[in-house]
C-alpha cells in the first residue's frame, strides 16, 4: 500500500485507529513500531544527556568534598561512569584534574599515618582506574597524568609522609599500630629496606638503656606484625642486657621489676661490668627492696665495689639460722662463697649437716612419741575391756 492510498484511508474513516488498523494493519503496526523507536532513542538520549550532565556535575562535587569518606565516594562513582558517558566528561576532569588532586592532600594532612598508608594505597588504585577509563577518549594528556600521579602518590607522597613520620615520632607504645601499617606496606615493595632501614637506623638514635617509653614500646612490638622492626629492636634490648657493658636505667630496672619480670634484673645486675654503674645501682637497691634474689644478684656479681657482703650475710644467715631451706638456698647461691671465704663456708655447710642431724633426731622422737601414745591408748583400751563383768548364762 502506498503513503497516498493509507492517507486517504485515515482521511476517509476520519482518522479512526481502528478503522484505519481494519483496513490497512500492517502498515499501522510499522507506524507504531516506528513511533515506540521514536520515543525509546528520545528517552535514552535524555537519559544518557542527564547522565552526562550529572557526571560533569560529579566532577565539579568531588572538589568540594568535606571529607576523605565523601570524597572517596565520588572517585569510586566517577570511575563507575567515566568510560560511559563519553569525551564530554573527560574533558572536564582534565579541567579539574590539578584542583581535585589538591583536594586530596588536604583532605589527608590531619590523619595519622596508619590511615594515609591505607587512603594513598585506595587514591592511587582508584587513579590507575581512571586512566584506564580515560583511554577510550584517546586523551593522551589526562591518561599519562592519572597513570604519573598514581605511582607518585606512593612513590613520592606517601613515601615523603613516612620519612616525615619517623623522623618526627617519639616513638611510644601508642605508635605500634602506625609502625606495623609502615611494615605492612614497604613488605608489599619490591626492596622494603628502602623504607625499614632508614627508618631502624632513626629509631637506634634513641637511648635503647634510658628512654622507657621507647622500651614499652619494643614491648608491645609483634614479630607477625612488626617483623623487621621488631628484629631490629628486640635484638638490641637483649644486647643491652646481655653484654654487660651497656647501662639500663633505673626506671627501666623498677618498670621490669615491678611488673614481675625479676629474672632479666637479677641477670643483668648479676653480669654488669660497668663497676661505677653497679656501684649506683648498689647504693639504690642493695638491701632496700626486702628481695633477697636481687641481694643476691650482686653478691653474684664479681666486680669489686664498696659494698660490705659479708656483714650483710652474716646478718642474713643468724637471723635466720633456724630456717633450713632458706640456709641452704643462701649456701648454693652465686658469689657466697667468695664473700664468707672458706672457713666460714665449712662453718656454714656444718651448721647445715647439724641442722639436718637435729631435724632427724626430731622426727625420730616424734615418731617415737606417736608410736608410745599409741601404744598406751591400745593399752587403756585394753584395761577397760579387762574390768567388764563376766556375764554367765543362766541354766534351764
């Protein structure tokens, strides 16, 4: 059927739908399928148009962001949209590109360095997307800025933040979680000494012997977490201790004491070389602390100070002469020997070997004495079944 035939026949049935359809319904049904196509090309380029206008407006947003949460939102939707909503949008992101990178580093300046590791580590992925989305607009100069500024987010950025940080910490125990996230990242590197070295070596600048903070913090270090710090700090805390020739300070010395790790301050006292030191520690601790294990750390200790041993031991041993085990703990101890001297050393071991005899005389006259009041209950026992009268049965 002709256009001027169908005319005339809506003209004729005074353009009835269903007339015309009667008549002619195949060329009805194109004219409706075109008309649908019409309106279907008309909404999705509206739709595609506000899209683009929302995207555009996106961009203009995400440099007004208040906040690095907000802010990451609408990178992660600009990502979302850029490779769909065409060249119009590239070219107003490279328009803004330099602003909304500012804003970036604003919005990061006041968040410690835990969170900027992790926010650096999710801009520069995020911008490494956008270039990728930006290359379907054969936009040369926006997809080598996003592709530079997303290595140099770590490699300049982030790497300046963490070498600003450990060389501006006082390192305390509040900053092992900052630390650990360092670790955590430069492992992730291809030479994580690029960043752990420098920053061990700023750390070994502080007095491992005499800053306690920076001790409660290697104590709050986790080898899983920590790893190479960890290494480094731990090693040289048990050099301190170990060498003796290394003072550890009198706040260290009470903070280890008070919180029951005794051991490592009898050993340390027991080993230090450092005669002048112990003498110090000596007039501060020796017979003031009513602990006889650390008295005894340095009587262990062969360096010659002023320090009267022997008296102190003499006193110890007669007001307490009549403890046995406490004796003999004092006779094996290190260093006693060389104090009391050989004489009254045999005198000591002979006192023991007394101690033990009169300890057996007194168990065997215990025994005895248990064994005799034994006996004499048996026998009472016995006396009053013997005064019972003897009950003699009747006979029938």
């Amino acid at each position: 059927m002709s256009v001027t035939e169908f005319l005339s026949i809506a003209k004729e049935s005074k353009y009835n739908l269903i007339e015309i359809y009667k008549q002619a319904p195949n060329e009805v049904l194109i004219i409706l399928g075109i008309l649908v196509l019409i309106v279907l090309v008309v909404y999705f380029l509206i739709r595609r148009t506000v899209k683009i206008s929302s995207a555009v407006k996106l961009v203009d947003k995400i440099q007004d962001s208040q906040s690095y949460d907000e802010y990451n939102q609408k990178i992660t939707t600009l990502v979302e949209e850029l490779p769909k909503r065409g060249l119009k949008v590239a070219d107003v992101l490279n328009a803004s590109k330099d602003h909304i990178l500012l804003r970036t580093s604003k919005l990061l300046a006041n968040m410690n360095i835990e969170q900027k590791v992790e926010k650096y580590l999710e801009i520069s992925d995020k911008y490494s997307q956008l270039a990728l989305g930006c290359k379907k607009y054969n936009n040369e100069e926006l997809t080598q800025f996003y592709e530079t500024k997303s290595k140099e987010l770590l490699d300049v950025n982030l790497s300046e933040e963490i070498t600003y940080y450990y060389q501006n910490t006082y390192f305390t125990a509040e900053e092992v979680n900052n630390v650990n996230a360092i670790v955590k990242y430069a492992n992730s590197l291809k030479n994580p000494d690029s960043i752990l070295k420098p920053m061990c070596e700023t750390i070994n600048k502080f007095s491992y012997g005499y800053n306690i903070d920076l001790f409660k913090f290697i104590e709050k270090l986790d080898e899983k977490e920590s790893k190479q710090v960890f290494i480094n700090c731990t090693e040289k805390i048990e050099q301190l201790f170990a060498s003796g020739k290394s003072e550890v300070s009198i706040n260290i010395l009470d903070y280890l004491h008070d919180k029951g790790e005794k051991e490592k301050v009898y050993t340390y006292i027991s080993n230090l070389g450092l005669v002048p030191y112990l003498q110090q520690l000596h007039d501060l601790y020796f017979d003031k602390k009513e602990d006889i294990n650390l008295d005894l750390a340095f009587i262990a200790n062969p360096a010659k100070i002023n320090a009267n041993y022997k008296k102190y031991l003499d006193e110890t041993l007669t007001n307490n002469w009549k403890d046995e085990k406490y004796i003999d703990f004092i006779s094996k101890s290190p260093g006693v020997l060389d104090v009391l001297g050989h004489m009254e050393y045999r005198t000591l071991i002979e006192r023991m070997d007394n101690m033990n005899i009169i300890n057996e005389n007194r168990k065997m006259v215990e025994e005895a004495l248990a064994i005799a009041k034994r006996a004499e209950s048996l026998a009472i026992e016995a006396k009053s079944l013997n005064k019972r009268p003897i009950i003699v049965p009747a006979s029938n």
